[in-house]
C-alpha cells in the first residue's frame, strides 16, 4: 500500500559524499572475480539478502551488480549501515541524495546535490518520496544496504521501508546475521542467498587461480584447496595467494591444509576471534574441541547451561555455526575454522581435554552415536573405554554403516592384546581389510578366530561368530576377484544360515548382485536386485544400498547405456535409506562410476579436478571393476587432452596394482587398453603387448568378454597392418560377443571396426551402413566418447578410412551433453513381454519416433527405400499395428520405448 502523506516540515541536513560513494563502490566492484550467478534467479526476484559470515565477499557482490546497474543509467543508491551508526534519518538522507542525482545529473560521476525540500526526515517519509518521484527516477530504482549486522535493531525498520515503497523499488541486503526479513520472506519477494550460494563453485575457483600474477597452481592444487576450504572466497583467495607465493618452498601443501596454517591463522584471529565478546570467544573455543555440537552435549561436556544461548548467538548474530540440518538441532563450524579455535584451546588451556572429551564421550554413547564416542575416548586416551565400545558395536559400524577408513584408524589405536580378546573387533578390522587389499590380513585374523576356542561363548554368539567369519570370508573371494569362488561360498552361506541375519543376508545378496554385474549376466542381475533391496532396506544396510547401486550402474556401464547409469546415480544419491552423502565409501565408489559416465557423455570440461581424488580411492579400496574403470578412464581423459605420455604411465601403474595385489584380470585388462593404446603408432608394439592367447584367465567366466576384447585388438591390428579380411573375422568375433551378451559399447566399437575392414575390400555400402548403426546405438544410449575415441583409431589408418571419418559425425553433432535421466532411451523389451524386436527393428521405430520418413530413414541408415519398408512391415506385425501413430503407442505401452 501506498503510505500515507505527512505534513511534517523537512529540514536541511548535511550532505551526504554521493561522489565518494561512487569512487568506493566502483573501487570494490573493479578487479575482483565477477560472480553474475548470485543475481540470476530463476523468478523476477524483488529483494536479494546475502547473508553468510564475514569473507564470502557479499559487499564485492553487492558492488558488482550496483555498477552494473549504474551502467544503464538506472537510479541506484548504496549505503552503509556501519557508516550511518544507526541514524535512519542519516541513512534516509543518504539514499534520497544519491537517487536524486542520479536522476538530475543523467547518471554522471559529479550530480548537483538534491534540493532541501527532498531531503526526507525518516525513512517513512523516504516511502513516501519515492512513490511521488517515482515517474521521473526511472522504471527501476536500486538500493544496497550494507553491514546490517553493526545495528541489529535498524532490521525491522528497514524492511518495514521496503514493504512501503513502490513495486519498482529493488533491494540488496548484506549482513552477517540471520536476522530479519520475515514478513518480506512471507511475501515472497526475497531471493536469499547463504554461505552455501555465495561460496566459490569451482569454476569460480579455477578462474580466481587464472588470475595469479606469480606461478600458476594447477587445477589439481586449485581443487583441492577448493573442497579443502569449502569456497570460503576470501580465505581460498589468500591460500590461493599464498600455494602460488610458496610453492617452490613447499611451506604450503594443499593436500595438509589445517586451520593451524599461518595465513589462515592470522586471519582468523583478526577477521573472527577479535571481533567476538569474550565470553562467546570462550563458548567458541570450548565448542570447537566437540566437533558437531548441540545445546545439550554443551552442556554435558562442559557442565554448563547456557549453551543454547550462545548458539543462538553464533548462528544467528554471527552465523559462524551452521545448522547440520533443517531441524536445528546440532551445529558446526567450518572445519578450517573449528581446527583453528580447537589450537587456540589447546595453547590457552593446557590438560583440561582429556576429561572434557571423556565426557563428550560418554554423552555420545548414551545417545548412541557409537562412532563418535569411540573417537571422543581415543582421543581422551582412554583406548580400554573405547575398546569396549567397539567390541560392542564393531560389526555394526563395519556391516551396515561401511566405515571402512574409519575402521582403519581405529586399527592402529587398538594393541594386538585387544583385538585378540575381542572377536568382534577383529571381525571388523578383517572386514575393513578385504575393501582394502589386505586379503592376507584378512584372512590371517579369520583365522586366528577359528582357531580360538569358543566354547566358553554363548552358543547363539559363537554361532554369530562363525557366521559372520564365513561372510566375511565369502565377500572377501570376490574383493580378492576370485568370483566362481566367492558365488560358490556366497550361495553355501545362503544354505546354511539365510535368514538368521537379514543384516549379513542383505551383504550376501549385494555381494551376488556384484559377481552378476561384473560376469555381464544382466537377467540374473535383474531377478537378485529386487530381493537383495528389499532385505537391505528392512535392514538399513546403508553400505550394502550404496554396493547395490554401485553394481546396477556398473551393469549400465558395461551395456553402454550411460542414461539409464545417470538416472540410477542420481536416484542413489537421492535415497533418503542408502544414505549415500553419510557413508565416505559409498561416495567414492559412485564418485568412481561418475567419471566414466561424465567421459562418455563428452563431459571433459573440468573433469580433470576429480581424476587425482577418485584414483587415490582406488588404490587404497579399489576391486578390478573399478580400479579399471577409474585408470582407464583417467588414461583417456589424458589421451583425449594430448598427453599420451600420461595416459600410458597410468595404464602402467594398473599393471603395478594388478601385481601387487594378484589381480590377474587387471593385468590382462591392463594390457589389452595398453595395446589399443598403441595400435596408432606401431603394431607390432601394440602385438606383444596383447596376453597369450592361453592365459588361464581365458577359462574363466569373464573369458568370453576378454577373447572378445582381445579379437577387436586384434582386428584393429590387422587393419593397421592392411590385412581387412583378417580384420573382419576378428572383429565380428567381437562382435557377436557384444549382440549375445547386450553390451553396447563393445558393440558401437565393433562396428566401426567392421566398418574399415568392409571398406578396405570394396564393400562401401556395407561400411556405410555399419557406420550408420554404431551412429545409432551411441546416440541412443549416449555413449559419445566410446564412438568418437574410435575416429581416432580410424585418423591412423589413411586414405582408406577418409571416407568413413566424412559420415562421423562432430562432437556437437553426436551430441555434447550429460545424460539427464529424463532422456528417452530404446530398450529390448524385457521377458514380461511377447514381442521381440530385432536390432534393426528397434531402430525402426526409434526413427518413426523422431518423426523420420522413410526416405529419411533410408539416407540415415544407407540401406534402400524398400528395406526400411520391409523391416517397418515387420515391426508392425509384430506389434500388432496398422500404422505408425500405433505402433508407437503399442510399444510405449509394453516398455520398448521409455
């Protein structure tokens, strides 16, 4: 509503440094990173408050979009809350004075100061000026307050202004509390912006170490410090500042970043720690020593009550705890933040942690937060309260919670004395060896436990035990890639114990759910799924959920189908029961498969920053499935950027991997991409590099797939050598592997292996079309990269591929994007269904889909007019139709197209 007029006489007051105010907002506005993001909101968004602690660079924002505001000769004011030192009727003045020359000047650097009779004695009477001038200030009118937190009180009266002024009237609020804004916020005519929006994104982050003046930090460095500072701006800016100062002294490395380092140091103690009261400084160092902390646990540890409110202070006035989720129940510090204050109480109380954590300890327990309260007590140096914890609860946090690393640690703080008396411990520790290339480990301290006597122990626990043993044994054949083993002991265990654990059963059928993805036995796959989730999901076995989304989108990968791997990423990480984003394992493990699906959907901008991260993980974790995914990925990542000198170091260092830990179908896997690797430059190298043809691995039930990656090898070999009939052979060997066992990446390969052999003995038209349907398949399953790697092996055989090379098409062409799980994507209908499509079929009527006449379909595929009617008649038998608006009914409603 439009306010209502006052009467009230207005009065001279001292003129406000519009000049100055220019000079300062464009000061902070030039040279620093623009960020055009922060203000790009979805819906018309009326006021945009920026609220987050001090450095996220919220002013510097502010000032950017001012300046561009000001650009376009839009009426635009700025003022400072600090400044004004809580005098309204100053910072009405202010405002009214810059508008008002904004108006009469044209927007020059130099207006005449406004006239007396403006200048508003309140800013209620500011309102009301504006509604009277707003015809002549311009369509849209900016004001920017700044530093709202240096007067907490100002809040309400300044939002009042804004519900009173015009709809034209824009805002944008800076402050460092969460205080405010409600009744705007009501409305719906805010646009909020936090530490989480305002933070660096990495492509800020890399853009900010593009600008260094000294040495450049590598991307690699640069992410790390980004995820290390969580894209705090001004403290990545100053280690940013202080890698590329420092990097030939090594004072700075970015992988050990704590918030003991000298820079940040300095800053928090300026920036932070001397700005708090005393006693909120104290409530802060005293928090930081718990981690995640809570009213209550405050109080416990510290015995206390009046931690709720200085939380309420920190979060709200301060906003340097952040909520760990909507309830508000527990809070953090950034963990920079928190390892700086938890220093500062260390120096300034020397002796008072080992109780004060032994408390914590012991309020953890009894709220059940198991993991916590083990670690709180190693830490108190109270390993025998810790031990009896973890004998407690061991094969939980190991089973269902998957903390791998965690268990690790824990390893080396329990002596050998405690993990021989604690079956349960050792259980655990074995159990974290098998994820960990440990498998002699492993199976020594299985072993050690059956040998012991547990006569002594209840019949129901040393049934337990044995149960457990005989899991971990099981999973652990398939970690170590012995799959006929592990199935074989897997469904033994089945037998004899079922459903005495549905915890342990849930591994089991994840663990069987693993070997049919890996074996490329999908059917199989797709009948164990529906059990093993439902058993993990009445059992909230969140690291079996984690495994079993990791082996479906494995399964995905390997049938080339990178949609569908997508949308089941996607799903996994928004499964509320896996926990995903909670459990460290499971998000490296489809971190891992992300890569590859990034690189075949032709995502490379970028992807280089993960590379080093998810290769350390399979080092220390990593089973062949996806250590070769992650190795062979970041090798032609590497190829693809123009370094094969790297891509071959890292096929290299597979082979180092393979044969430490004795996998052998590493090794030969290792070989095989080496020597497809080499083809380009000689084959004769790429030859010897290939296995016998009588390796033992060849027996086994991944066998089939190898001699069928090895016969495209081959093929691609005898093309380079110019021998296409030998070329063919081999390369229909791959192919037909590739049709019988649904795998279309293999298949895409083969045929434009096909593809140059026909060509090099004159069967162009057969080439063309070969060429034609490995066209279709990449597109309809989005596996770009597996096509377009191909171009490069065809680029090294000559003229004879130059006309093949003419029908590839471009990246843009083939489609330059992320598989989004909304994408339609042509299936073979599954068993519940009567109809069954040939290959050729599906590609029918995935061409009538797109709405392709039959001519059109013809040039597409390079066959003739009346085969595509020929396969159409078909289709439409089949399906029972008459036309085409009917067959594609038919066949969205029995699932071949979804």
């Amino acid at each position: 509503m439009r306010p209502r007029e006052t009467d009230s006489s207005p009065r001279q007051r001292a003129q406000p440094p519009t000049g100055s105010i220019n000079e300062r907002v464009a000061s902070l506005a030039s040279g620093c990173l623009s960020r055009p993001r922060l203000f790009a909101a979805e819906k018309p968004t009326r006021c945009y408050l920026l609220r987050a602690p001090q450095g996220y660079g919220k002013t510097v924002a502010m000032a950017q979009h001012w300046a561009d505001r000001r650009q376009v000769c839009a009426a635009a004011a700025w003022v400072s809350i600090k400044e004004c030192r809580g005098d309204l009727q100053l910072l009405a003045d202010r405002i009214c004075a810059q508008l008002a020359a904004t108006q009469e000047a044209g927007g020059h650097d130099t207006p005449p100061p406004p006239r007396p009779r403006e200048c508003p004695r309140s800013l209620y009477d500011l309102a009301t000026w504006l509604w009277e001038t707003k015809d002549r200030l311009g369509s849209k009118v900016l004001i920017c307050f700044d530093d709202l937190e240096f007067d907490l009180h100002s809040i309400d009266e300044i939002e009042a202004f804004m519900l009173a002024t015009p709809a034209e009237v824009e805002f944008i609020a800076a402050s460092s509390a969460d205080i405010g804004f409600a009744r705007m916020k009501a409305r719906r005519e805010t646009h909020e912006l936090r530490h989480d929006a305002l933070a660096f994104n990495f492509d800020e982050a890399k853009a900010v170490g593009l600008t260094e003046e000294r040495r450049a930090v590598s991307e690699v460095e640069t992410y790390s410090l980004w995820k290390r500072t969580q894209g705090w701006p001004e403290i990545f800016c100053l280690l940013m500042q202080a890698a590329s100062e420092n990097h030939s002294t090594n004072r700075l490395i970015v992988n050990s970043i704590t918030g003991v380092d000298i820079d940040l140091d300095k800053y928090f103690r300026s920036t932070i720690l001397h700005s708090l009261p005393n006693d909120i400084r104290e409530f802060c160092l005293c928090a930081s020593i718990l981690g995640s902390v809570s009213a209550e646990y405050f109080n416990h540890a510290f015995q206390r009550n009046d931690a709720a409110y200085f939380i309420d202070k920190l979060s709200t006035e301060q906003m340097l705890l952040q909520p760990l989720d909507r309830s508000q129940t527990a809070y953090e510090f950034h963990p920079l933040l928190r390892e700086f204050l938890e220093h500062r109480f260390s120096v300034e109380n020397p002796g008072l942690k080992p109780n004060l954590l032994a408390r914590a300890a012991q309020w953890q327990r009894q709220n059940n937060n198991i993991r916590d309260s083990i670690n709180l007590s190693l830490r108190a140096g109270e390993n025998e309260s810790a031990a009896d914890v973890a004998s407690e609860n061991m094969m939980d946090i190991a089973l269902r919670e998957g903390e791998i690393d965690q268990i690790q640690f824990w390893q080396g703080r329990f002596s050998a004395a405690v993990i021989s008396g604690s079956p349960t411990i050792a259980l655990g520790l074995a159990w974290a060896q098998i994820f960990s290339h440990d498998h002699r480990r492993a199976s020594g301290l299985l072993a050690d436990l059956r040998a012991t006597e547990l006569s002594g122990l209840d019949q129901q626990v040393s049934r337990q035990i044995e149960c457990w043993c005989d899991l971990i044994e099981a999973i652990g054949e398939a970690t170590g890639d012995n799959l006929s083993e592990s199935r074989r002991q897997c469904e033994a265990w089945m037998k004899v114990y079922n459903e005495a654990d549905l915890v342990s059963k849930g591994a089991v059928l994840t663990c069987l759910c693993f070997l049919a993805a890996s074996e490329h036995r999908f059917g199989d796959l797709r009948t164990l799924s529906l059990e093993t989730s439902s058993v993990n999901n009445i059992a909230d076995h969140h690291y079996a959920l984690g495994w079993l989304y990791g082996a479906m989108i494995l399964a995905e990968l390997s049938r080339g189908d990178m949609r569908a791997g997508a949308a089941l990423l996607k799903k996994a990480r928004g499964d509320e029961n896996a926990q995903i984003n909670t459990t460290p394992f499971s998000v490296n493990l489809l971190n891992t498969l992300e890569l590859e699906i990034q690189y075949e959907a032709n995502q490379l901008d970028g992807i280089e920053a993960h590379v080093d991260e998810i290769l350390d993980f399979v080092r220390r974790h990593g089973i062949v499935d996806f250590t070769f995914s992650a190795y062979r990925t970041a090798a032609a990542i590497a190829r693809c950027k123009g370094n094969p000198k790297r891509a071959a170091e890292l096929l290299n260092e597979m082979r180092v991997i393979a044969g430490e830990s004795g996998f052998v179908r590493l090794e030969v896997l290792a070989r095989l991409t080496l020597a497809d690797m080499f083809v380009a430059e000689s084959a004769e190298q790429a030859l010897s590099t290939l296995p016998n043809h009588n390796h033992p691995i060849f027996l086994s039930t991944h066998g089939p797939y190898l001699r069928a990656r090895q016969s495209l090898t081959e093929a691609r070999i005898a093309a380079r050598q110019g021998k296409f009939h030998l070329s063919n052979r081999f390369a229909n060997v791959a192919l037909d592997h590739a049709r019988r066992s649904e795998l279309g990446r293999l298949e895409v390969a083969a045929l434009l292996c096909t593809a140059v052999a026909c060509a090099g003995t004159g069967r162009s038209a057969v080439s063309e079309q070969r060429v034609a349907d490995a066209i279709a398949i990449a597109s309809r399953l989005g596996c770009y990269r597996t096509f377009l790697d191909e171009r490069w092996h065809l680029e090294a055989l000559g003229p004879i591929s130059t006309p093949l090379l003419n029908l590839i098409p471009s990246e843009e062409e083939l489609g330059r994007r992320e598989p989004a799980p909304g994408d339609y994507r042509v299936r073979s209908p599954r068993s519940t269904t009567s109809v069954v499509l040939t290959r050729k079929e599906l590609a029918m009527l995935q061409r009538i889909r797109e709405g392709l006449s039959n001519r059109d379909i013809a040039s597409k595929h390079r066959i003739s007019e009346d085969t595509v009617k020929w396969h159409i008649r078909n289709l439409f038998a089949k399906l029972a139709v008459k036309n085409r608006v009917q067959a594609l009914l038919e066949s969205e409603r029995l699932g071949i197209l979804q």
